[in-house]
C-alpha cells in the first residue's frame, strides 16, 4: 500500500451553457502541481455528494476563482465585485464541513484562502485599491499584462514556515480581495510588503493552510515545489491512517 497515491479533490468552475447543461473548467496549473507532487487529482463538480466524496477523497483543494458573496459576512456588495458561481460555492460550503468533519486536509488558494477564512466566520477587503495603505499591484492591469509578483514575508513560528524553510520569497499574485477579519481558531502566518495578509493556518488542524497568492502560476518555483508536496504528503499520511 506505501505505493499507493493519495486521491485529492480540487473543486471546479462551472458556467451555464443551456437550460439543462454546464460546463466545467479548471486552470490545469493546479491538477499538475497535484501530479508533480505524486497526488492524483479529482475534479469535483457543484452538485457532488461531498459527504460520499469525503469517504474516498484524501484531501482537498480550493483553488482560485471569481469572489465570495459578502452576505456571508454580512456585508453589502462591492460595485468592483464578481460573485463566483452560487452552485460552485455551495458545492466547496458543503465540502468544507465533509472534510474538517473528517480532519482531513485541506488546502485554499487565493479565492480557496478567502473560502477559509469566510467559512470560519471571518470577513474580507472587498476591493484592495480602496485601502490607501495597499501601495503594491496583487493583480494585473489587463487580461493582457503579466501577473505581478511581489515578496512575502513568512512567521517562523507556522506550519508554512516549516514547510518553505524560509522567511521570504518571491510570489505571483492575481487578486483584488483578500483577508480583513481573521476567522475562527485561525493565525496569520505571512504578509505582503505592504501588509495584506498572504497566507492563514490553523495551528491544531493536521493541515489547513490558506494562500492569497499562485503557487501553480510559479511551477518552476522550490516553494510551490515545497508547497504542493507537503500537501500531498499530509493527504498520504491521512490515507495511510485509515
């Protein structure tokens, strides 16, 4: 069984098409950073029965996408906002419970990072140009310009330190909310240069780790290298342990 590769669900887009079909896309950077990290990547589609997904799942992965209803937080809508998916974003409600039920792991990217937060009861900037302190681009001018990269600064006392190895590196980033209120039982384990949080954890979880920015736009990157196979080796012990 120690060759055995741990099954990790990554939630998808979903766009209506018709009155009775959709379609489903996801950025294949992530389902590759699975592979090249020796998971197997599952797409999961909104409508799944998450809590049969759980049963067989060994991990989960939220990954980037349009942005959160603030009636989660109650809050009145941004002008700048783009709601994602309704049956997309029920599909990742439902999951979340499944999967911390289960305390198996779980790991958010940007959007999936903004997820983590908002499920644990805690809120979000909706638009980042609003805040005057917010002095770097987290995302780019144009479908047309390169996405921005800026530093981050990691705690040394995080799980995401431990993995990483290192305090500081370099990122790209492609997002125009992030972080306000800190959920529950969660921790702020790095900034950017210009204090917008970039990554959230929780210290007692086995792993449940959040972050802002793209680790699968930075294949070539050690830490997203680093990143990806923590994930999937966390997703292999939890398979093991069953």
């Amino acid at each position: 069984m120690s060759g055995v590769k741990p099954l990790i669900g990554i939630t998808a887009n979903w766009q209506s098409v018709d009155e009775i079909s959709g379609r489903v896309s996801l950025n294949d950077g992530y389902a590759r950073s699975v592979f090249r990290a020796g998971g197997v990547a599952v797409l999961i589609p909104p409508g799944a029965d998450a809590w049969a997904l759980v049963e067989h799942l060994d991990g989960l992965l939220i990954p980037g996408g349009d942005d959160i209803d603030p009636k989660y937080y109650d809050e009145a809508l941004h002008p700048k906002a783009h709601l994602v998916n309704a049956a997309r974003f029920e599909e990742e409600w439902a999951l979340l419970e499944a999967f911390e039920a289960r305390r198996k792991p779980i790991l958010g990217i940007c959007y999936g990072c903004q997820l983590l937060n908002v499920w644990r009861g805690g809120s979000l900037y909706q638009h980042l140009p609003d805040l005057p302190t917010v002095s770097l681009a987290h995302q780019r001018s144009s479908e047309d310009a390169p996405f921005p990269r800026h530093f981050v600064e990691i705690s040394p006392n995080s799980k995401l330190y431990q993995i990483e190895g290192q305090a500081r590196f370099e990122i790209v980033s492609a997002h125009h909310q992030a972080i306000k209120e800190l959920g529950k039982r969660l921790v702020i384990t790095a900034y950017s240069p210009d204090g917008v949080i970039e990554a959230i954890e929780d210290p007692e979880h086995p792993f449940f780790i959040g972050v802002q920015w793209h680790p699968e736009r930075d294949p070539d990157a050690p830490a997203t290298r680093r990143l990806f196979e923590a994930f999937v080796e966390a997703c292999k012990m939890r398979s093991h342990s069953e």
